[in-house]
C-alpha cells in the first residue's frame, strides 16, 4: 500500500508539473518538449504556490485556508493545460513511447540507473538536523494546522517568524498536499517528493547530454551512466552529490542539483539557439522559483548565473543581455537582503497581530 502511494504521489506531481510547464513553454500551434515543460513546470508550480503561501502566513491565517485557495488554483491550471494543450501533450507522450520502442536497451538501462538512485534515495536512513527539520516541520504545521508558527522539534509556539525559512515555503506545500490526502509527512518527504527531485534532475542531467551531443541517444545515456557513477563515488561533505543522495528532499538539494543543473541548461541553449527572450524568461523562472525552495539560492543562483553569463556577454559584447541578467539575479539578492536586514534587527514579522 505504501509503495502504491508513493508511486500515485509521483504521478499526480508530474501530471501538475507538466500542465504549468506546458502552459509556458508551448508556443500556439508549435510541439511540446516533454522534460522542458516538466522541469520548468517544477519551478513555476512553486513560484506561484510562493505568491499564495506568504500573504496567508504574514497574516497569521491556519494551513486549511492556504489548502482551500491552492487546490483550486492548481485545478484551474491542470484543467486549462488539458484543455489548451491536451492534445499537445499527448502527441508528446506517443513520441517518447516510440522513442522507448526503437531503443529498448538504452532504455532499459536509463531506468536502471534512475532506479538505482530512486532506491538509495527512499531507503537510505539520514539523522541530520536539517532532515529532521523538514520531516517534523512538515508534520507540526499539518498538526498544528498554522503555517511555520511552532517550533518544530519543540512545538513551542515562536513569537516571530524565523527569516531563514519564512521565504522557502517548499515545505508548506508538502505540508498542504499532507493535510488535502492525510499522506504522512515522511512518506510525503522522505519517499513522494525525494523521488520526483531524483526523477526531474536525471532528466535535467539527459536534457544536456542531448544538447551537447546533438540529439544522439547512446552518448547521452552514457553520460548519464557516468554522472551517477560520479555522484555515488563523490559522496563527500558538502557536495550536490551528497545532498542528492542522502538529503534528497532538503532544499538545499534541490537548488544544488536540479537548480543548478537547470540553469546550466538554459545557458547552453541561449548559446547555441537564438531564442533568447523566451529563454531569458523561463530561466528568470527558474531563478525566482529556486528562492521559495531554499534560502541557499540566495547565494547560490545570483553567483552561479553571474559566472556563466557575465563572461558570456562581455566576450561577445552583447551587452543589451545585461539587463534579463540582471533581473534573473535579482531575487535572490532581493531576498537576501532582507535575511542581512533581519539579522540586523531592522524589521520582523511577528506570528500574531500587532496593533
């Protein structure tokens, strides 16, 4: 029963995920690209869950009011994608059938090595204190049924929201699907959401490969063969290897790997393609969505699409790429300007009214 749960949860999540993608990333009457729109998806689909969340929580609101306005928004979406783009995505999904078809061993060995990883991931045991955050956070507000109000290893109510975790709301979201399905918050962690990550970064990791490899399936499964091969060897503190492996469902994970890896791809095809400005967009979506993940891509985005970028537009001297650059960068330094202002006691926001 456990494991149909798990499996149904990565279900749904893809099927979401890929109706806000397809409602970005297909132009009218154009093909629908399969892991672009999933994976854009992942971080529109927290972007937009960001806008509900904050108001609902800044104004002291319980967890059952932010269900009762998210489900319906993300059934308007799921309903407008089917609708719009139905047939797209179905089109889509018979493509990637035939693909399967006409390679079958490359296939079977994508999912051997996705399923390796998937099986590392769901039964590997990690008592760190950040792992226990998510998990008991999780379960406190589902409990508790406020958002980010009581300690979580304590339950002791907080005076005021902690500025380090009030903008990552990733985790009210698996507080939010909790409370809908009565799922436990570590099934919901620990197995539903640390599957998809694992599933939408290996798909990040092909994407590249068949950039870089011009479209040609058994390099790029090669390449993803040895970027696991790469990742289980490379399990040493504070590398993306060892928070995808054993911190999978951690924010930090997912900005250090699918972020990141995300952003990497985004650049390859603003280099390569010349369709910058849809690109520029969807990259800036990347970037915003990362920041309601974790509060490490504060740091972590504005630097890492600093360094691939800047360069990039001063070789080639176009400079008019300066100003979506700079927009893309701007939330996270946004954001982090606010953590420094909080830590310097400038403002805080307080869990109760204050008249």
């Amino acid at each position: 029963m456990q494991i149909l749960t798990i499996m149904l949860g990565v279900i749904v999540n893809i099927v979401i995920y890929l109706s806000f993608g397809s409602l970005l990333t297909r132009k009218k009457g154009g093909e629908l690209q399969l892991g672009m729109s999933l994976v854009v998806g992942f971080f529109a689909y927290y972007s937009l869950f960001f806008v509900c969340c904050i108001p609902v929580m800044k104004m002291f609101r319980p967890l059952s009011l932010l269900t009762s306005i998210w489900v319906p928004v993300v059934a308007v979406i799921v309903l407008a994608a089917l609708l719009l783009h139905g047939r797209a995505i179905g089109k889509a999904v018979v493509r990637a059938v035939e693909e399967i078809r006409r390679h079958p061993v490359l296939t079977l060995l994508l999912v051997l090595i996705v399923a390796l990883q998937i099986v590392i991931v769901t039964t590997s045991y990690n008592f760190t204190l950040d792992a226990s955050y998510y998990v008991a956070g999780v379960a406190t507000n589902v409990e508790t049924n406020m958002i980010n109000v009581y300690d979580p290893f304590t339950g002791a109510w907080q005076d005021h929201f902690e500025m380090r975790y009030f903008f990552a709301t990733y985790p009210v979201s698996d507080a939010v699907v909790c409370q809908l399905t009565g799922i436990p918050a570590l099934i919901q962690t620990k197995s539903i959401m640390a599957t998809v990550v694992i599933l939408l970064t290996n798909l990040v990791y092909f994407m590249i490969a068949k950039l870089l490899f011009e479209g040609r399936n058994r390099e790029s499964v090669w390449m993803l063969s040895f970027i696991c091969l790469m990742n289980l060897l490379f399990i040493t503190i504070y590398t993306p290897s060892l928070f995808l492996f054993t911190r999978t469902y951690e924010g930090k994970a997912i900005v250090g790997n699918l972020s990141v890896m995300t952003i990497l791809y985004f650049f390859i095809l603003l280099v390569k393609e010349k369709k910058p400005r849809m690109y520029w967009l969807l990259l800036f979506l990347v970037c915003f969505g990362s920041t309601t993940v974790s509060s490490t891509a504060n740091m972590l985005i504005p630097a890492e699409v600093s360094m691939l970028f800047v360069p990039d537009i001063v070789f080639h001297k176009r400079f008019k790429e300066l100003i979506p650059y700079a927009v893309c960068i701007m939330p996270g330094i946004i954001l982090a300007l606010a953590f420094m202002a909080y830590v310097k006691g400038y403002f805080v926001f307080y869990t109760y009214p204050v008249w």
